[in-house]
C-alpha cells in the first residue's frame, strides 16, 4: 500500500466547493470520553499524567487555558479546556474557569488520565484501510470489532491492529484514534498518524468540522420519522443501567438531524442522519426515545413489527446487530489543509436486510 494518499474500494476525496463541510462530529460517542462508571484505569489502559507549573513574570494576567496551553505544550489546547473543566487542571488546588486570570505564584497542576498501549500487543489482523498517507489513516471498520482494548476485550480490537501494521502508532496516545464508533456499528473512522495530526483532529472534532453521516434501518413510517427531522434531547447515562445511555434532564445538550427517510415499507424505513453533536449512543438513544429504534438494536430495540411477510419477519429478527453504518466522513487534512470526503458503501449485510424489506 502507498504511503502517498493511496485510495481503495469506492472511497472518494472531494472538496466542496466553497473548500469547507458541513460541521457534524461523530455519532457514537462522546469524543474525550473518560472512563467508564465501573471500569479502572488498568482497564482502560490508561497512564496518570502529573505536571505543575508555577506562574512567573512572564505570565501573570493572562487567561489560565492560554498560560497552560504554553506550559503543558504536549496536550492540545480542547484538551486542557476539558481538564480545566473537570477539576483535573487546577490553580493552587482550586477548581477555577479556563479564563481566570493568573497571578505570580499560582500553581498549575494537572493529574490526568491519557492511553497507553504499552501492554498493549500488536496483532496481524487485517483491516480495510480506505486512505492513508503520512499524517492519517481512514479505515472501514467491520461490524465485531471493537475499537480499543477494555476490559473483556485485550486482543482482537482495532487498535492491535494498528499497533501490527502501523508499529510507529505506538508511541500516540490510543494508538492514534480520534474517535470511535460501536462494536457492531459498521463505517470509517479516522486514525493519526503523528501526535501534531492527533491533536489537529481532535480539535477539529471539538469544533464540530469533521462531517460524519450515517445510514441506518428504523422502525416507524418515514412520514411520522421526519416530523422529528431534529432531535434536540440532553443524554446522560442511565439512572439504574449503567451500560445504557438515555435521554436526561441535565445530560450533555445532543442534537440529532434526521436528512432524509425512505419508506421501505409502511412499519420500517431507511434514514441519513448527521449529528450536530457526539454524545455516546447518540443516534441509537434518540432515535429509540422518539419511538424509532434501529432494528437489531440489542440495547434499545424493539420487538418486530406486525404486518410483515414471513421473508420479511425473518430478516429483521435474524438481523444480530444495530442496523447503523457511518457511510461518509469528511475532515481537513491536518498537514495540507486539504479538505478531504470519503464515501463507502453499506454492509452486506445491511443491503441485503434494506432489500427484504423493500420487496
């Protein structure tokens, strides 16, 4: 493979016109997410980060995100924001806001968390990378795997791929990802290859300028799915199930786009969804709260349908996973400043339950 932007299959780069996209981050997840109620960081395969900083002359009276921003230079400026945010980055051992002003003798410090793959081990898995070149990768990633090691899941995951194939990723933090979707959600995702491109595309997720779109299978008319064509509903995780996410008061604010929904018959439809934000779940939880959740949706499914030919009954209920596929992503290349749109197409999978309940 090239390591000069080589493309496979059916992806396509393109730029937009105007030399930009549409600003929508990923589906499926919160993009910083820390670690999950239960798990501890040997699970996570996280390394504790410990730094201080004691302010001088030079800058005192500036805003404590820019101060920290020049001191912890390693660490993206979003980054730092968050653990201001959080309590992680504090000033004299109080939580203050990223624009406080610092004073001579205040002292930074942050106690973090980032990844390590040290313990990690680098597996000949084959993946089906779409592009690459020197600053990123673009994979397709299959429904099964999962896209980190955790806990239950050390071997088999997409980033022991990367560490095979990619050995230079080993030295990012998460082996280069920016974000992640599903174990059993189907689609591309972007990988860095050098720590500049990382924290590039981590900021453009922050930003909202990474385009992602998605296709999904959906009980319910299409006529009733586009009256709730924006789904603006705050999610946090669920108050008793702590592997569930749902739509909560006081959760983080997540908006949804329903683009465009074609009847596959009068009970299930086709959808194109963007996200205006990147909450876990995102699109799963919302689409089920309004009453329309993805067939084979093993955590917030529903049962199948009545009014169904017998092929068509089978088809749903032989359907093992979320009918979710991240079909289309577009970014700005972190070195060229290019702006880059790769396409692929659904599942087998997907296209032949779409098909069976289309006839």
């Amino acid at each position: 493979m090239s390591e000069q932007g080589e493309m496979t299959h059916s992806a396509q780069i393109l730029a937009c016109d105007d030399g930009s996209f549409d600003a929508y981050p990923d589906a499926e997840f919160d993009e910083l997410e820390s670690v999950a109620d239960g798990e501890s960081l040997e699970d996570k395969g996280l390394q504790v980060v410990e730094r201080s900083y004691i302010v001088d002359e030079a800058h005192a009276g500036a805003r404590l995100d820019k101060v920290a921003a020049t001191v912890f230079a390693d660490f993206s400026r979003v980054q730092l924001q968050d653990w201001i945010g959080d309590g992680k980055l504090t000033v004299n051992d109080k939580n203050e806001k990223p624009k406080y002003r610092v004073k001579i003798g205040d002292e930074l410090t942050l106690n973090a968390q980032l990844a390590s793959h040290s313990e990690d081990l680098p597996e000949n898995i084959a993946i089906d990378v779409v592009y690459a070149d020197a600053d990123v990768l673009v994979i397709n990633k299959p429904a099964g795997m999962v896209v980190h090691p955790g806990a239950g899941n050390r071997t088999g995951t997409l980033v022991n791929a990367l560490l095979y194939h990619y050995p230079d990723n080993a030295s990012l933090p998460r082996a280069g990802l920016v974000h992640r979707i599903d174990k059993d959600t189907t689609g591309l995702l972007v990988v860095a290859r050098s720590k500049k491109a990382q924290l590039d595309l981590m900021a453009q997720l922050k930003d909202k300028s990474v385009y992602r779109h998605y296709q999904c299978v959906a009980v319910g008319a299409a006529v009733d799915i586009l009256r709730q064509a924006r789904i603006d509903l705050p999610i946090a995780r669920h108050p008793t199930q702590r592997t569930k996410m749902a739509v909560r008061e006081g959760g983080k604010p997540a908006v949804t786009h329903i683009i465009k929904a074609q009847a596959l018959n009068d009970r299930y439809s086709l959808l194109d969804v963007r996200l205006e934000t990147g909450r876990t779940h995102q699109i799963r939880v919302h689409l089920s709260h309004c009453g329309f959740a993805l067939v084979g949706d093993p955590v917030y499914g529903t049962s199948v349908r009545s009014g169904l030919s017998q092929a068509q009954r089978l088809a749903v209920q032989g359907f093992s996973r979320q009918a979710l596929h991240a079909h289309t992503l577009g970014f700005t290349h972190p070195a060229t400043g290019e702006p880059l749109e790769f396409s692929v197409p659904l599942p087998a999978d997907m296209q032949a339950l779409i098909d069976a309940l289309s006839e």
